[in-house]
C-alpha cells in the first residue's frame, strides 16, 4: 500500500446524507462479516494511511471509513452477489489524494457486484468479470498484538469501564482506564485501534491520541479528528450500553 505525502487540509462543514432505506439480508454468509481493507481499487493501490475501511455486518447494514469520513448504509444479497444500498456520509474534506480515493472507493460501492472470499482476502467483481476491489481482514492484518504494562506511583488500583457508542453508524466500544493521576480511553475506530490520554478539558473529559480528541458530555462523547483541522465539527456518539 502506498503513503499519503501530502498533509490533510481542512475545508468542511457540508454534511451529505443520502436515502438509506434499509434492505436487510436475509442471511449473511459469515465469511463475508467483518472489518476489511481496501487494498487496490480498480487496479490501483490504496493510501494505506489513513485507511479505507469496509464493515459488513450481519443485520444487513455496512459502514465504514472511506479514509476521510465515515458512512453507513444497507446492503441486500443473493447468492454470490451484492448490492449495497445508499451511502449517508459526512462531507468533510481532506487533503485532496485522499478524497479521490474516497470517491472512487464509495462510487465502487454504487454498483451490483459479485464477491468471494479466499481465506483472509475479499474480491468484488464487476458485471463483467473484471475485479474492481480487493480487500483484506482488518483482524489479519492486525493479528501482531503487544502488551504494554504501566506502573502507576500512588495508585492503589486500576479502574476500568467498557461503553458502547453509535458513532455517525459506525459501532465504537471505549474502555476508560483510571490509575492515580492517570486517565486513559481505547477505542478502535475506521480500523485504527487509539490509546488517548486524559488533558485539561473546561467541561467533561477530553482525551487525545494519535490525530483524535475524544470529548465526552454526559452519557455522550464527540470524536473529532485533528487531521481535519480547527474546523471540523466532530462526530457525535451516542452511547449504548
């Protein structure tokens, strides 16, 4: 996969939602469930930062992130094809290089297409036989996993809590970790799994890792994405459990 050069520029306000009139599948083959990503689109290589993430769940909806913004939609099957259904996505704008591959990827989306899995890869296939995406599992390629172990000075122990949050259709399940002084939140978003640590915050809790700040209020929390500049008005979660 290729690297973005160029740093992304923000621009962005417009929000985009188009028709999402659900069309659930009566039965989702489960090799076909899961996060992948988009390895070449129509026979070229991707930017493989940020990602573009497909997610094909089992109630018949995707989402995903397209490498600027994430989506969400429905899909419908019939035997080895797929049809995806309209895309309701946020229009914010990135470097350029990036939202040319995030067109391509979305408007790769709009068409019937046939699919097969072979072990940990995904090829959709045009009318026409011609492969247009190939994709891999997101839990393949992230199968190296580290432990990492904080020692805390003055923390008798550690507290933790898992919450569940609908971000823009895309599912986000954080963990808070509280030691002593130290403040912690993880969470895996458009396929980036982020470590944020707690900063000064005038109301709620604020935490920053890698290009996110996590902002929770109340029983809700805001994602916004640094990359996107000071304008980006972030996406609300709503939490679920």
């Amino acid at each position: 996969m290729l690297k973005a050069l160029t740093a992304a520029s923000c621009a962005c306000v417009l929000i985009e939602l188009a028709s999402t009139r659900s069309v659930a599948a009566e039965s989702v083959p489960e090799e076909l469930i899961g996060s992948w990503l988009a390895d070449d689109i129509g026979g070229d290589r991707v930017i493989d930062h940020p990602q573009t993430v497909l997610e094909i769940r089992e109630d018949g909806t995707y989402g995903g992130m397209g490498g600027c913004n994430m989506f969400t939609g429905a899909f419908n099957l019939s035997e080895k094809t797929i049809t995806f259904g309209p895309t309701a996505a946020a229009r914010t704008m990135c470097a350029p290089e990036i939202m040319e591959q995030e067109q391509r990827f979305l408007d790769t989306l709009k068409n019937e297409l046939s699919w097969k899995v072979n072990g940990v890869r995904l090829t959709l296939t045009g009318p026409d036989g011609t492969p247009v995406m190939r994709l891999v599992s997101a839990e393949a390629s992230s199968s190296g996993v580290a432990e990492v172990t904080l020692r805390i000075p003055g923390a008798d122990a550690a507290e933790r809590q898992k919450v569940r949050y609908d971000c823009g259709g895309e599912r986000v399940e954080a963990e808070y970790i509280h030691a002593g002084s130290v403040s912690l939140v993880a969470f895996s978003v458009g396929g980036y799994y982020v470590v944020a640590s707690g900063i000064i915050s005038g109301s709620g809790a604020r935490y920053a890792g890698d290009r996110y700040i996590w902002w929770t209020e109340g029983d809700g929390a805001t994602l916004f994405d640094v990359s996107k500049g000071e304008e980006d008005p972030g996406i609300l979660c709503e939490r679920r459990g």
